[in-house]
C-alpha cells in the first residue's frame, strides 16, 4: 500500500484501506498485519476523533522534546526515530466477516513523523474465505 504524507507529523486513518485489502482477498476470517519499513514512520490503533489526535501528537512531543541528539549530525531527524521507537511499526489484527474486528470506536493510523513523503506499507492477509 502506498500512502503519501503531506505534513511533518500526521496520523492518517488507514482502517478503509485494510478492510478494501481484505474484502480483494476474499478473507472471511483471519489475521491482517500492517508493517511500516520506514524508521520515522509507525502504526497505531486509537480512536479517529480530532482532539484525541491533537493529543496524541502533543504526547509524542512530551516524551521526546526538541533537543540535540546525537543522531542529528547525519540527517537532523533523530526526534522522528525517537517517536517511532515509542510508538512501533506494525500492528497485527484479526479479521471476521470480511473486515478488520476492531473495537467500536478503533481506527488505524499510519503515523508519519518525518514527512511530507511517499511511504510504503507492508500489509498481509492470511486466513480463510467468506
């Protein structure tokens, strides 16, 4: 899956995506695993609500604060790295009747931290059909 970013930091709700990939494949039942190959990217799962996403943002930028990392002396983007390794990069799901079974309010986020980028996700579908 192709995803391009357009800020520096954004989450980008990818649950429609998923469920189109599932429903493609046919699975009816089964595990879907998004994974992110990127260092400054991540996968999350949370609720899609605005002021919850502010926040998320503003946590990110609590536990990893503007400052001089070591890292910086080669592409001054280490805060980016630091985020993703709080956040992770991949998620694994299960599928049931043909679509991701999330909780009532859950969503999927691709996490961009280091954009504006064209970014890949590796996604796979295992499982049976409908």
């Amino acid at each position: 899956m192709n995803i391009q970013t357009t800020s520096r930091i954004q989450l980008i709700d990818i649950t429609a995506s998923l469920n189109k990939e599932i429903a493609e494949a046919g699975i009816g039942t089964g595990m879907a695993m998004a994974y992110s190959p990127h260092t400054t990217t991540a996968i999350i799962i949370n609720e899609n609500e605005p002021g919850l996403k502010e926040d998320i943002l503003k946590l990110l930028n609590l536990i990893v604060p503007q400052g001089r990392y070591a890292h910086d002396r080669i592409d001054n983007n280490a805060r980016s790295h630091l985020q993703a390794v709080v956040l992770g990069n991949n998620v694994c799901m299960p599928i049931e009747n043909g679509g991701l079974a999330l909780g009532t309010w859950q969503s999927v986020f691709f996490v961009e931290l280091d954009g504006p980028r064209n970014r890949k996700l590796a996604v796979r579908i295992v499982g049976t059909g409908q």
